[in-house]
C-alpha cells in the first residue's frame, strides 16, 4: 500500500516510527497521559508484532544484565526470562518511563540499545524494535535526561498527540481507538538504491562541513548530535522513508531526530536540491544526463531516484531508458558506482517479464567494457 500525499499530511509521528523500523530504538518525549505508550501498542500489534512492554521506573539492573549462577569452575549469566522473547521474531520491545531509569540501570540496559544483546551472550531477533517513550525530565518522578553517549544511540522525537485518533476512539462506546496506520515496509532487497544514494549525500554533505562530522551539542536540551554512528543510522531511515515516499516533513524530523537541527537542516536542504533530478524526465527522454567526474554523488542520487521511479510506475521502455542512462550516460565514465546499482534496478521487473531489445543492448554493450574483476563482482551480486 502506497499512501498519498494527503494520507502522509494527515499522519502523526511517521519519522518516530520509521526510525525504530529502521533499526535504531527511537525515543519519543511527551506530556503525561498523550497516549504515547497506547498508541506504540497498538502500532506493534498492527504489524504483528508481540508488544513487550517494560516500565523501567521499576526495573532492576539484573533484570537487563542477568544474574550469575555459580559452577566449580565458573559462572553463567542468567537472564530474565520475560527477554527471551526478544530472541524470537515478531517482538517489539517497549521501554515506558524511560528517563526513570537510574544511571546505574542505564549501564546495564545500554547493551541492548546498542549492541542488541542482554545477560553476556543473548542477542535480540534482527528484527526486534525498540521504542521508548517518557515525559520531559522535569515531569518524571526521579527522571534525569540521559547521557550523551547514551542519548546518541537513539533517534530523539517530540511527541504529537493524534487528536483525530482519539475523538474517534472517545465516539464509541468501548473506546475503540484506532491503530495507527502505516504504509507497506520495503524490505532490505527493496532498499538498496536508497541506501547508496543517502550514503552517497551523507558523504558529500560531511565532505563539504568537515565540523560536523562529528560534534557534541552546544545545547544540552539537544540530546542528539553528529557521529559517525547518528550518521549510519540516519541513512538506514531515510532510505525507508524513500522507499515508502515519505513527505519533505518527515525526512527533516528524522534528519533533526538524528544529528541534531543545524546539521538536520543543512541536510535535508541537500536532500531537497538532489530531489531536482526528475527521474521521470529522462525515463521519457527529454534530458540527456552528461556525467561530472567531480560530482560522482550526483550520478549516485539519479540512479537511485530512476530505480524508485521505476518500481512505483514499472513499463519496459522506462526499463530501457534507464538502463541507457545507468549503463550509457553514466557507465562511460564510472563503471564501478553503475555496477553497485544495476541489479537493483533490473530487480524492478514484475516476475516473469523478459528484457526488452533495447534494454538486452544496453546491458550487452555495458557488459563488454568490463574488466574480469569487476564481472566478477557483478556476478557475486546476482
């Protein structure tokens, strides 16, 4: 399912989502009683997903570390057995009250948030979400904002209550409040462009602002910030959100959400300008793309863009028009960075459709000017 622009308009706390779809736990921070931990329920089971939630006001450093059980010889760590359901697919953890959690306790949790693993030696499911919500510091009972190096492990988000959801719910006579809705999620095979063209503007933005390559805040209300690793994770979420057509919006949430608002702002202002390569016009043919050696990133993003344009509106002679732009236009001068994106592109036929003429030739020519190395590569990626 594809949303609308309107559908997109009318959505709430899309960026908050997409980030913890990507990977990365996603922080949202709200007033008392605005429905955020309902509303992140009612999401998980929405995509079937088992909601695990933990109120970490009570919760113990043992419950995240384990606890030892002594041998002649050694020890074990022994986890809580309400995580193991973690290990399993299909489950969202939930950290409510989480700027509750003592600074001791956070010590022992942050293996989870960051490395995904709990008790020593058990990982959470690759797909295992991680959200977390609370209450300003101010509003929290023995609440204190997290740490820096704690805090650049999470996309931070402001919460909206979604008045619309709950008039609707308070219509009713149990209270029936709706899930909220989502756009279908691409899959990592359905990513792959995206991800090389947001890598690729990432690269050329922290190229051209070396200072924020990596920077602590100035603000201590602005929990997050540039690193390498706000960086990676941002690209992982943007690529998604791309995937989905996300709105402007929601890319400037998740770029402010990750690396802080000077450096969101900044990006997302590059991302808007690469967005001016209209892949529908050179899938139709009135611009002809003339490659610059200097501005590799530039061929990266229109590559990217024609992929996404093709798997939202697929015909063969688009097919060749691109392919002509990938394997012609571009692969005369950069045959590395076309290799890297032509199987995603090829991937975009509906099952079962053969290549066109035009489309053989331009892979047949491209073909010939490889290198063995690199037709090896290329084969390894099939």
């Amino acid at each position: 399912m594809t949303w609308t622009k309107k559908e997109w308009a009318q959505s709430t706390n899309m960026a908050f989502y997409i980030a913890g779809m990507s990977g990365t736990p996603s922080l949202t921070i709200g007033g008392p009683g605005s429905a955020k931990s309902q509303s992140v329920i009612s999401f998980a089971k929405s995509l079937g997903y088992d909601p695990l939630l933990l109120i970490c006001s009570n919760r113990a450093a043992e419950d995240f570390s384990g606890i030892p059980r002594l041998d002649l010889t050694h020890y074990e760590t022994v986890p809580a057995d309400f995580l193991m359901r973690a290990t399993q697919p299909k489950c969202c953890l939930i950290f409510d009250e989480l700027l509750s959690i003592p600074p001791h306790v956070r010590a022992a949790v942050m293996s989870i948030w960051s490395e995904r693993i709990f008790a020593t030696k058990h990982r959470l499911a690759d797909d295992c979400l991680i959200f977390g919500m609370a209450n300003p510091p101010e509003q929290t009972p023995n609440g204190s904002p997290l740490e820096p190096p704690i805090a650049n492990r999470f996309f931070h988000h402001k919460w909206k209550h979604n008045y619309a959801d709950w008039k609707t719910g308070m219509l009713t006579a149990d209270l029936q409040f709706p899930a909220p809705s989502f756009p279908d999620m691409p899959t990592p095979d359905q990513t792959v462009s995206q991800r090389i063209k947001y890598g690729a503007l990432i690269v050329t933005y922290c190229d051209q602002n070396p200072q924020d390559r990596e920077r602590f805040s100035d603000n201590p209300e602005e929990l997050s910030y540039p690193t390498p690793r706000s960086w990676t994770n941002l690209r992982n979420a943007l690529a998604i959100a791309d995937a989905m057509g996300a709105t402007e919006d929601v890319t400037r949430d998740l770029c402010v959400g990750f690396v802080g608002r000077s450096a969101g702002q900044a990006l997302n202002a590059l991302i808007a300008n690469a967005d001016l390569l209209p892949a529908d016009e050179y899938l139709e043919g009135k611009f002809t793309y003339h490659y610059q050696k200097n501005k590799p990133e530039e061929a990266v993003v229109l590559m990217a863009n024609l992929t996404t344009a093709l798997r939202l509106n697929y015909s063969d002679d688009r097919l060749a028009a691109a392919l002509h732009v990938f394997c012609h236009d571009i692969g005369q001068h950069n045959r590395e960075i076309v290799c890297a994106q032509l199987k995603a592109l090829t991937d975009t036929r509906p099952k079962g459709t053969m290549l066109n003429a035009d489309a053989l030739t331009e892979l047949t020519e491209f073909g010939q000017r490889l290198t063995p190395t690199m037709k090896k590569a290329a084969a390894s990626r099939k």
